[in-house]
C-alpha cells in the first residue's frame, strides 16, 4: 500500500500531511465534545448551528482575500504559518470559556487561522503535484483524517478512562497545536513572480467553467450543515457517561471512513473524472440525511456515521482538486480562496436553518439536508457542456 499510494510523492505534500495530522490531532480532539460543551454551558439548537455557522463564515472573508494576496506577493508559506499559530492561540483561549458566548467568539476566531492558511495551503499542494492533483490532494486529505482519527480516539480514552473534564482536554489539545507548527519550517514553496493584478480583476479573470462550479459547490454547501447536528442527534438515544461516549466512538468511525477512502476516491477521480465522482458524494450524503431522520439505534448509527465518513472522503479532496483543475495557475490560490469563501458563506445560513428546524423537530433539520443537496447534482447534469470544455474532465 505504502509503494501503491506514497511513491512519487512531493516532499511537501508529506510535510503539509504531517503538519495537518498533527494540528487535526490537536482539533479532533475539540471537535467530538464541542457540541455538548455548548450544551452544557447552555447552548440551544439555534446555537449550536450558529456557533457551526460562524465556525466556517468567519473566515470565509480571509479566505479569498489571503488566495489573493497570496497570488499578488508571489509567497504563500507566510499565509500557512501565521494561519496554523492563530488557531492554536484561540485554541489555548477556548479551554477558559466560561459561558457559549466565549466559545462563539473563540471558535470563529480559531476558524479565521483556518481562512489565512487553506488556500495558500492548498496552492502549495497544488503546485506539488500538477499532474497527479487528485492523488496529492487525497494523501493530504488522508493524512489530516488519520490525525482526527488519533485526536478522537485520544479524547474518548481521556475522557472514558481518565476523567478528563472538557477543560483539560483542550488545554492538551492547544499544546499538540503549537507543535503542530515544527514541520512547516521545512516546507519549500516554489519561487514565483508576484502577480499585477486586484482582486476585482483576479475574480473576474476566473473562468466560465470554475465559477459555475464554485455556483453549484455554495448550493452543496447550504445541505451541508454542521458536524455537530449528527452528533446531538445521536446523543439523543442515549443516557448516562454513554450520552458522552457514544457519539465519541461514532466520530472516531466517521473518520476512519473518511481517511481510508480519500486517497482511493482521490485516485478514482483522477481516472474517472472528478464530476462523476463529487455527484457520488452529493448523492451520499442526501441518503445519510434520510438514514438520521429514521435511525433509533447503535448500529444504525454505526452505518450511517460510516457513510458519512464516505460521503466526506469523495467530496472534500476532490472539490479541491476540481477547482485547481479549472484553474490557471497564476491565479490558483484566488481560485481556491474563492471556493473556500462561497462555501464558507453557505455555513452560516446552512447552520442557522438547521437549528432553526432542530428545535422545531430534529428530523426537519435532516429533510432539509436530504432535499438541498439534490440541487447541485441537477446543476452539475444542467451545466453538463460546460465542464465538457474542461481538458480530462
């Protein structure tokens, strides 16, 4: 397997996989509690998908604008480094949240690292690998997924077994985030010229086929919702330390399905094309949606946090890897920072409808899900001759 997927690989695609399975290590074991940390501390439906929301829309802004920047001073390591050190400092401030208000604020500022660092990031995985984006794209996406693996794992073990309060968890969880940052120092970006261009005029340059799919990408995102809805609706059927446990355990198999299929689906894509593949992923997860409307007991949880898993390894990697596809390279990273923002933007409304409907009845939250994510692969079938125009796929 090692020889089958790792041979031929950029050095840079192994160092951004190490620096993100070790600040996935430090994230994961955040995000499986985060939800019921909320609740704890008061937080209802509406809040969870707005605290989801803003975790992802804060820095949808960051995200384009440092693509562009990125593009315009010719540098992205700058972006990377000062992005992952954002995310570690709100990480350490989390731990001391007091109220759901201090977790709001904490979390989407730690999101806005995110947003300094995703799309330059992913420029750099993109100029790594040019002829075998799909492959590189999905060995990085596999390598940040093991890391949740390990994270969750970690949290069940010290929350199970140790007695760990939420606090501790993070506090330990901000620590493996500043060692998370040792790798980056190695990485190496390839020297280019800064681009003369403004923002306006990078947007506009992008073409029919990228903006189009970017269109239908934003739509996927409004289904999209939060992680922590699937997780409260599990915890729902439980009682006891198991209430705590359970949805632990079924975070930890959502991502060891989503790390051992990226690569594989990432491969796939890059034979198959990638339209055909990101459809699949829009169609799994409209079927998860309705398995969480009817699902009452363990191992209906245990299939569907699976195919959840799935859904996510077809989809992230290769939306990634579709966008460089469209993209020119001089304007790579505005390309992706301007994915990244659209979907971003999608979160905070996907977040606030699906809490909106949570607290009507949890079911409706998991319908709306399963019904908007119809309409990006009628687009996709609708844009069909467009994306024809794309070389390969």
């Amino acid at each position: 397997m090692k020889n089958r997927y790792l041979s031929g690989i950029s050095r840079n695609i192994i160092l951004l996989g190490i620096v993100s399975f070790l600040n996935d290590i430090s994230s994961e074991m955040i995000m499986p509690i985060l939800p019921m940390f909320l609740t704890a501390l008061g937080g209802t439906g509406l809040v969870i998908g707005l605290v989801g929301g803003l975790m992802e829309s804060a820095s949808s802004i960051l995200k384009v604008i440092s693509g562009y920047l990125s593009d315009k001073i010719g540098k992205r390591k700058i972006f990377v480094s000062f992005g992952y050190l954002t995310s570690a400092i709100c990480k350490l401030f989390l731990a001391f949240s007091k109220i759901w208000q201090h977790v709001l604020v904490f979390s989407s500022l730690e999101r806005v690292g995110k947003g300094l660092r995703t799309a330059p990031r992913d420029a750099i995985l993109a100029d790594s690998m040019p002829q075998e984006r799909g492959r590189g794209f999905g060995i990085h996406r596999a390598m940040d997924t093991s890391g949740a693996i390990v994270g969750s794992i970690i949290v069940f073990l010290l929350f199970w077994f140790f007695g760990f309060d939420f606090k501790s968890i993070i506090i330990i969880a901000a620590i493996l985030a500043f060692i998370s940052l040792i790798p980056l120092y190695f990485v190496k970006e390839k020297k280019r010229e800064p681009q003369n261009v403004t923002l306006k005029i990078g947007l506009k340059n992008l073409s029919r086929p990228l903006k189009s799919f970017i269109f239908i990408s934003f739509i996927f995102a409004l289904a999209n919702f939060s992680y922590m809805f699937f997780i409260l609706r599990a915890q729902e059927f439980f009682t006891g330390k198991l209430s705590t446990g359970i949805p632990i355990i079924l975070y930890v198999l959502f991502n060891i399905f989503y790390a051992l299929f990226a690569i594989p689906f990432g491969i796939l894509s890059d034979k198959i094309g990638r339209k055909k593949a990101i459809i699949l992923g829009y169609l799994l997860f409209s079927l998860t949606c309705l398995g969480f409307i009817f699902s009452h007991s363990l191992i209906t949880f245990v299939i569907l946090f699976s195919l959840y898993g799935l859904m996510y390894a077809i989809v992230d990697g290769n939306q990634r890897a579709f966008i460089s596809d469209l993209s020119q390279e001089e304007l790579r990273a505005t390309a992706l920072g301007t994915f990244h923002t659209a979907i971003g933007l999608a979160a905070l409304p996907a977040g606030l409808i699906a809490g909106f409907f949570w607290q009507i009845n949890p079911s409706i939250t998991f319908i709306y899900g399963a019904v908007v994510s119809i309409i990006p692969v009628a687009l996709f079938l609708a844009f069909g001759e467009t994306f024809k125009m794309v070389k390969q796929f």
